[in-house]
C-alpha cells in the first residue's frame, strides 16, 4: 500500500515538472479605470451692482466637450467670459467624455437697492396762502421709510412749488442725513413757498449702502379752500421716481 502510494506521488511531481503539461489557469482580463471630467469653476465677484460685471473662470480636466448654460453654449477646456446678469443668476458648466459627465454651479448675486417709501406727516398737510405777500406757508415732517433692507444716505432733499407741470416757481432745500436697513429717516419742513402752487414736489438724491445712486421724487396735487386761504394736499402721486442704477 505504502509503495502504490509512493509511486502515485512520483507519478504526479514528474507531471508538474514538464512545462508543456502545467495547467494554465484563467487570469482576470484588464478593467479600463472609469475617469469623469474634473472641473473647477468660480465667479469673482459672486455679488455685483446691476449693469456690472462678474468674470466667470473655468479648468477643466479629461474633457471632451464644455458647455455653459444661460445661453453661452459651448466653450474651451480652460477660461474666463466675462457676464452681467440683470438679475441673481446660477451658471452651470457641464464636462463630458466617454465615461459620462460632470457639472459644477457658481452664482453672480446682483446686489440689492434701498427701497424709499416717503410721506409726509401729517398726511394731508395744511398750507397758508398770504396773497399780500403772495406766499405759502406750511409746516410739516417728511418722512422716508427704507423698506429694501440697505440703507444709505440721503444728500439733498427739496421741496418746490409748480405753478402747473412746467412752471416752477420756488424751491427750498433741507439737510440730508443717512438712514439704516429697514430704517426711517424725517426731517421738519418749515416751508415758504413764493407762489400760490398747484403742485409741490419732495425730490430726494443721495447713496445708498450697495453704491446705487437715489434719485426720487413725490408729487403732491393741491386743492385749495378759496374761502379761507387755505390748501391742502389732495393726494399724493409718484411719478419719475427711480434710482438711478450707476455706480
């Protein structure tokens, strides 16, 4: 039994031993690495005023075709372009290549401007008309309320009394002052105005907190009280009032 056993055994070694009798065993094929487009993609500034200008700059790696939405289309592997969105805008960049795609995202924010809510207290302010002297007299606050959550200053504020819509007749002209986010800002008017209007106008300039200029106006239409010599303001209309979104 001892020697069968030992005669298997030689058999065997004697078979491994020839190299054209080795068993080739099956090896595991080579698997091609997946790589996705590598990107790096940024906007400076990423807060801007309105009408200026963000560069956006972009690197991109293993990339076969670039693209940029909001209408840019397709762009090189590496660069800049330069954008002016007239509102808050996300860009985003997509890389591709045969083993798929990548995108990354960058946002210009159009920075906000301060929002100007003026009125005059009392609301329906008493004027006195001398026609010995041929004018007006008044006294009221004007009161300006900043609901854009900026804040800013105010430079020049004027009042002026119009004959009618072209004819301007006298205007009078108080301190500024600056006023915070969400804040007020009044002044007292102690106004004479040398005429007998029909139109009184509160014009505002000044900066607000983002660099936006502020260039206002609050017309106010008159009815009189010929009895008595007395107007009053009959309502209040905005017109013309903007700002003026320059640098």
């Amino acid at each position: 039994m001892i020697k069968k056993m030992f005669l298997y055994f030689l058999c065997f070694t004697l078979v491994l031993s020839i190299p054209d009798c080795k068993k080739n065993l099956p090896t595991t094929p080579d698997i091609p690495e997946i790589i996705l487009p590598s990107i790096l993609f940024i906007a400076t500034p990423t807060s801007i005023m309105l009408d200026s200008f963000s560069t956006l700059s972009w690197i991109t790696e293993n990339a076969t075709n670039v693209t940029i939405d909001q209408g840019i289309g397709t762009v090189s592997a590496t660069g800049t372009m330069e954008v002016s969105p007239s509102e808050t805008t996300t860009y985003t960049l997509t890389a591709t290549n045969n083993a798929g795609q990548s995108t990354k995202f960058c946002i210009v924010k159009i920075k906000k401007w301060a929002i100007l809510d003026i009125v005059a207290n009392p609301g329906n302010p008493m004027f006195n008309y001398d026609p010995l002297l041929d004018i007006c007299t008044s006294y009221f606050t004007v009161v300006i309320n900043e609901i854009g959550g900026v804040g800013g200053r105010i430079d020049g504020l004027i009042i002026g009394g119009f004959l009618n819509a072209d004819t301007l007749c006298s205007t009078q002209e108080f301190d500024g002052g600056s006023f915070n986010s969400f804040g007020s800002f009044s002044r007292y008017c102690d106004l004479v105005i040398q005429c007998k209007p029909t139109i009184v106008i509160i014009y505002i300039t000044g900066v607000d907190n983002n660099s936006y200029l502020i260039d206002k106006a609050i017309f106010f239409t008159i009815t009189w009280t010929q009895s008595s010599g007395l107007m009053r303001f009959l309502k209040i209309v905005e017109g013309a009032s903007h700002h003026k979104l320059i640098k």
